[in-house]
C-alpha cells in the first residue's frame, strides 16, 4: 500500500505516522524534540523511525513522498527559519536534507497550514473553497485557504495570526514581543495570563490564588469553570470575547466559509466556544452575519498534525 | 477597435469610460450619482452615456464587455447589497439589469478589488501574485490578490479592511457603527478626526483652531504641515502609526509583496508616508521585515477607477 511518512515538527514532541491515501494513520511513533541538539542526528533519528514504522507494518508499505509540518517553516524555501520553540537556529534547509535521506519527494510547511490542507483533504472541509483552519495550542496558529488554495505569502510565512495586534500597540506582549499580540491572549498560555489578569483586577476568592502560575494547566482552568470559580469564568469570557473579535477581523480579510477551530484550548468547550460563538455573531459587520460558521476540526485529535502534514503530498495525487 | 465599458459607481460620482486592452481609457464620462433616486433611471443613464461615448469616439470601437466597481458589490451574487453611500437600499441586481440593457458580459466587484485586478492587468503589480491595493479616500478600501488571483470570498465580500476593529472594541466609530474601524483612523474623514483628537489634547496654537469640521478639507492638512502646524504634523505621524500597524497586521495574515496606496490621502505625499514606512517597519515580525514593499499605485490617479472596473472583463481575454 502506498502511504505517506507525514511528520510533525514541535517544540516538545516530534510526531511520525505513515498515512494512506485517506488520511488514515497506519503506524505513527514519537519522541522528544529537544533530545537532539545537533539537527543531523535529529533528521537521521527522523529516518530510523520511518524505517521502524514500516518494518513494524502488518502490511508491505510503500513510501511516496514525505510531508513535514514545523513552527516557522516555509514552504517555498523549504526551510524552517528562527524558529522561537526549537533549539537550531538560523535557516535550517529540513527539505533538502530529509530529500537527501529519504529520495522521496519532500515538502514543508507552517504547521497550522498543514492542518488546514489536513481537513481539506480528509476532513470537515472538503467541499470548501474559503476557510481558516486556527490552531489553538501553546501559541495561535492559522492556516488560511482561500480559493482553494492555501495562502502561502510572498515567501511562505503567510498565516501568522497569532502575531496580530489588536491593541494599538499598547497590551501583552508575545513570546516574539509583540506588543498587543493576539496569542498572548487568545492560547493555552494567554488563558493563564488571564487568569493572572482576573485576580489582579478582581477580589474574588478562587482557587488559583493559591496555585503558582507555573503549575497552572488548562484542565484545571476548565474544571474550575465548572466548578462555578468567579476567576475561572471571567478568565473564560475575555478570551472568548477578543478571539471573537480576532476572527471578525480576520473575516473582514478573506470572508471565510467557517473557521474550524482544533487545539487544547478547544479542549475546554463550552466554556470557551458558547461565549465565542455569541460575541462573533455580535462582532460580525452586517454583510457576513449568519453566513460564517464556527466548527469544530473534522480530524482526529491525536493524528491531525501528522495527517496534515502527509496531506501536503497526497495532495499532488488526487 | 475591442474596448470594455469600465465604470465605477461611487456614492457621489460615477464615472465611465470606453477602456482598450492596454488599459487605456480612450473616453469618458462622469455624472453625480445622486441625481438618479430611481436605480433604473441611473441604468438607463449609464446605458445612454455608453452609447454617446462610442458615438463620440474618433475611432469605430465594440464594446465587448462590462465591468463595474462599486462599493458593497458581491462579485458572486452580481449585486450591490446595502451600501451605505447609495441611495439605493436592498440588494441591487445591478449585472442582471446592465446585461439587458448593453447585452453583453458584464461583471462587477468592490471597488477596491476592482483596483486590484488594475493593478496587476495594466499598473505596478504586474509580475506579482501576492499583493494588497489599499484606497484612501472618503473610507478605507482594500483589493487583495494571494496566488495570482484576487480573494473574493464565500460569497463576495472579502478585503473589508476598513471595518476591522484595532483597539479592542474600544475606539471610534466607523459610519457602519464599527468600534474602533480602522477608516476612522486611517482615511481622509479619519485623518479630519485626528485634527480634532490632537486639538482636544494639545493646547498647541493651530489654524484649525478657526475651521469648522465641516470646513476642513484634506489639502489644507497637507498645506497646514509644510508651514509647520504643530497640529497637523501630530495629526499625520499619529494616522501613520496606525495604518503601519494596521497593514504589519495584514502582513501577517497573507504576506503580500507589496501594498500599492492610492486615493486621496496619499496625496499629502511625504507626510503620510515618510513616518508610515518608519513605523511599518519597525511594526512587522522579524520573519517579514525588509520583505514588504509600500509602492505607489501604476495606474493613472484619474482613470484608475474605470480602468480596475474594466480589468475585470480583461482578464478574461488574455
């Protein structure tokens, strides 16, 4: 059978699955990023597991391309560039260096970008010509495809929503220091920040003043919302409130179809999606009200990044 | 000689022109939309303006198409829907009814977008396929291309940049009641309501002092800041700061190449764009910077309206 070697590139884990023509993940292994500090170790430990995962296949496999999704990639550069998250730095040529080890068509690219063909391909949005995929994890991340096509940008570094201000440059800043920008605000971490914000401004008694900012995870923001925490629910609503002034902006950009919205801070549900979907459709300008939806990724959770990573191949063989 | 009826419906002008291959408007016309109450009356004077024009023509010229500009036009549906600066309400089936009346292909769009598909057919945007035209006139229009084509979206009414809200939802008013809209920042109205915020701020002595807003007009600004108006000159770096921020912003959602500038405010020339390109650059992520162009448009500040609009039969005949 012939599949696909899809790989996701994060700053913790490093993902690795054979996926087939529909999207479906044979054989998937992982391991931790940062033990490798030299990148040649890291691409040849990337290669062994290719290699272990066919082995280990009940069926004989055909490997016809690989597809990588990685933080800062370019796809037309076929490079990941100063990546904030990994530990090599400068412009790092992952395309023609995985080519090299593998002598099978290669292809990069921005990881939520990869998400976004991921469900074009296999996913919720396989009728669609104008959605935005947003990733919501550690950061914010956007895939956006418009005429269905992914926007690449100039270069390929298209799609960096997370860095958008929306503060007249006067607010938090990311982990790039950008004054202002969205994820710092509206991701797993800008969920936190906010819980800090809530007990700066609030008297309330909730549980987290007696949790320290570093043992804080989003499981517990989630379980103190349903636990009725004043903080928890306040922290909640504002995020919820400026993501869905974010995703109207971004609507006024290319008037997506849906945005389908993946990633732990999902995970929370309602707590975060009823607030957002009411606040968007408050936000919305009058020409797009009722004709956007909010939905949720049509692709497994565990497999997603792998899947659109490998989707950047199959793509070519439709 | 083939020639496109290029028009361009604006809330106080509409102009027409008979526009050849090269982009070339060999004649045309303009007349006051508000004259006409009636949408079928301004149609049929549209119509008979065509006619005098051919008929006016040196040369013998086929009219081989139709396209318009206008602003709220959904290039999908072929309609205006509810634009604000008409007199006509409702969705307007305007290519419906200019094809009964010239019987021949007819198309219409933004007109910002229209400027766009100008741009790349016949002014500075021809190599590129990923660009952003931004019009600065009464309100902020913007006509973007990723790819090589032009984002229409779902249903037509992508590149409403003006009616994004920068400031958290805690900043002006935008005509269609937007909270902190860019157009009521960054336009020539938005530019006439800084004069008032920095008069408001500063005691400074100023010659606006003695104008009344309803007085004051865009080249008195420009004028006002080379004789050195303390005011004026706050008023220009101020509306500068947050246009860079505004398309750094945009930069990061489809990277563009370049932003071409056009309409009115970009007459005042140095005022408005010196800082700007002070301020964008130092605005954009370090992944963009040096990267993006901020050009003046190529087309021909009178006719590049009528030129866009018939861009969009053009390009259909290459």
């Amino acid at each position: 059978m012939d599949v696909v070697a899809g790989i996701d590139i994060g700053g913790t884990k490093t993902k690795i699955g054979l996926v087939d023509k529909k999207g479906d993940a044979q054989e998937q292994i992982f391991f931790r990023t940062r033990e490798y500090t030299n990148l040649d170790d890291y691409l040849d430990k990337i290669r062994d597991s290719i290699e272990g995962l066919k082995t280990k296949s009940s069926i004989p496999v055909n490997v016809i391309g690989c597809g990588i999704g990685a933080p800062n990639a370019s796809s037309r550069n076929g490079t990941i560039e100063n990546a904030a998250n990994l530990l090599w730095k400068g412009k790092l040529p992952i395309v023609k260096k995985m080519q090299e080890r593998l002598d099978v068509p290669t292809r990069i690219m921005n990881d939520a970008s990869a998400a976004a063909l991921g469900e074009m391909l296999f996913g919720n949005a396989k009728e669609m010509t104008d959605f935005i995929v947003i990733t919501l994890g550690t950061g914010f991340g956007a895939g956006i495809v418009a005429n269905g096509q992914l926007i690449d940008g100039y270069d390929g570094f298209a799609g960096e929503l997370g860095h958008v201000d929306m503060t007249m440059g006067d607010g938090r800043l990311t982990g790039l220091g950008v004054k202002g920008g969205l994820e710092a605000y509206v991701s797993a971490t800008g969920l936190k920040r906010t819980i800090l914000f809530m007990m700066s401004k609030y008297m309330n008694q909730s549980r987290f003043r007696d949790i320290a900012y570093n043992d804080l995870h989003g499981e517990e923001i989630t379980k103190a919302a349903e636990e009725g925490d004043f903080i928890a629910l306040k922290a909640f609503d504002h995020t919820a409130n400026i993501m869905a002034l974010a995703l109207a902006n971004f609507t006024a950009f290319s008037q997506p179809e849906a945005f389908f919205l993946m990633g732990g801070l999902v995970n929370s549900g309602k707590w975060i999606l009823d607030p957002l979907k009411t606040y968007f459709e408050d936000y919305l300008l009058e020409v797009y009200k009722g004709k956007v939806k909010l939905m949720q990724s049509g692709m497994p959770g565990k497999t997603a990044a792998i899947c659109g990573a490998a989707a950047l191949i199959w793509e070519n063989h439709r």
